[in-house]
C-alpha cells in the first residue's frame, strides 16, 4: 500500500492548500445521521469542505451535528425530481459525490437523473446502487455489500462483467473488501471483524470520495479507500475493543494517513 500512500502525499504536495470540496446526498427521517457519517470521514481523510444536501425534515439535525460541515436543503420529505437541480448545483461546486446513505425513501428516476448529470467522479452507495444500474457509470465508484451484490448479479453476469461494460469501479464489501476494476478483482489486506458495525460504510463513501476529491483516479482511490477504512479500523478495535464505533474509526483516519 505504500504506491497509493506516496500517490496521495504526491497529490497533496501538489495542490498545495487545495485538498477538494465534497459534496454528499443522503439521508432519509429513518437514517437522519448517515449524512454527517460520510462528511466526518471526509474531512478527516483530508478534504477542505464538505457539504451535505439534506430534506428539510432532517437539515437541523445534520446541520448541528458537526460544526466542521455544511449543510444546505432542498424542499419536501424525499429525494425527487425538484432536490435534483439542487444536488446538480453543490455537484458543479464540488471536486467529488457521494450519493445513496440512508436514502430510504429517494425516488429511483431521480437517484438516476443526477448521476447522469453530475459531471464529477461519485460514490454511490446503499439504496442508491440499484437505481443506477441504469445510469452512466463512467465517473462512478460503486460501493456494494454482499446483500447489494444481487442486484448486481441479476443483470450481470458477474461483477467483473459489470465493470467491464459499464466503466464501473466497484468496491465489494465483506469480510474481505474487494476493488473490481475493468474486469480485474483485487482483494484489500486491512480489516477486522469489528467492521460490520453501522455506519462503516457510510465512512467508507465518505474516505473514497475525499480521495476522488485530492485528484485521485477511481481504482487507486478505491483501493486506498478500503485499506485506509481497514487500517482505521484495527486501530480503533486495538484500542476500543469489540464496542468499537463508526466514529471511533473516524477518527483513526488521520493516524493512516500520515
């Protein structure tokens, strides 16, 4: 892993105080955290801004959650055709997406419009990835868990197949993540069992897209995201034990990243 950390510290010494804003579209009544889950590994991974785009039901909830993160709102109680102008807006300001945590109740035609529209490179995650099988997945990273991988597989006829033809990146999450790329699978070496706590991935969108944002290509901020994930991981269980956090790896990430 040392190729992708000297990839990153290269990136950061050459943008010099510029390190990417990252723009994130989450959340639901159900799931009013997950937003600022993916905004605090985001900011921690090395991301200057950060800024979440929320329903109204939950923007004072994401709004007060952190001090270090933005927060705007679109009108109504779920993601629909009207929050897509909004999310295309934060996208032109933003280096890098997140799109899909805790988005329980989005509409699928609209999940689909603002991918298409987005021009920056993506994370799609949870309940955003089935939606987006119908979308341009040129600029996307996809970050699937086993339960997720079906939706996959039924239209086809394997993961690799998928990234081959969509243009796809793809980080499998399981009790050992996976980076599928151009129809090549390679497997990550972090982890702990501690990881399947909620919220891992959300922190994980979270660290991929801070990465996209620093100028990283997709399969190396893939591949980085998941070690870093992993790494943070082990810390945190090292020192919290089996009650360990999604917060507690959070705050691990600085120590990965040095």
């Amino acid at each position: 892993m040392g190729r992708l950390q000297r990839t990153l510290s290269n990136i950061t010494e050459e943008s010099g105080t510029d390190n990417g804003c990252i723009g994130i579209v989450a959340g639901s009544v159900d799931y009013p955290n997950q937003p600022a889950i993916v905004g605090r590994a985001a900011l921690r991974t090395g991301s200057d801004h950060v800024r979440a785009v929320v329903t109204e039901e939950i923007y004072e909830i994401v709004a007060g959650h952190d001090p270090n993160l933005l927060a705007s709102k679109y009108e109504g109680e779920r993601f629909d055709a009207v929050a897509v102008e909004r999310v295309v807006e934060v996208s032109e300001w933003a280096d890098a997406m997140v799109i899909g945590p805790g988005f329980a109740d989005a509409e699928p035609d609209a999940i689909r419009e603002a991918i298409d529209r987005i021009d920056v490179p993506i994370v799609v995650d949870a309940i955003a990835i089935e939606p987006a099988l119908e979308a341009d997945l040129s600029k996307a990273v996809l970050t699937p868990n086993e339960s997720e991988e079906d939706v996959i597989s039924d239209s086809y006829e394997s993961l690799e197949a998928f990234t081959r033809e969509t243009g796809a990146v793809l980080t499998f999450t399981g009790g050992v993540d996976e980076i599928i790329a151009d129809g090549e699978r390679m497997k990550n070496d972090t982890g702990t069992s501690a990881l399947t706590v909620a919220g891992t991935g959300d922190t994980l969108a979270g660290i991929t897209a801070s990465l996209l944002g620093q100028g990283m290509d997709r399969e190396n901020a893939a591949e980085l995201g998941a070690w870093v994930l992993g790494k943070s991981g082990e810390l945190a269980t090292a020192e919290q034990g089996p009650g360990v956090l999604a917060t507690d790896v959070i705050e691990k990430i600085p120590d990965t990243t040095r």
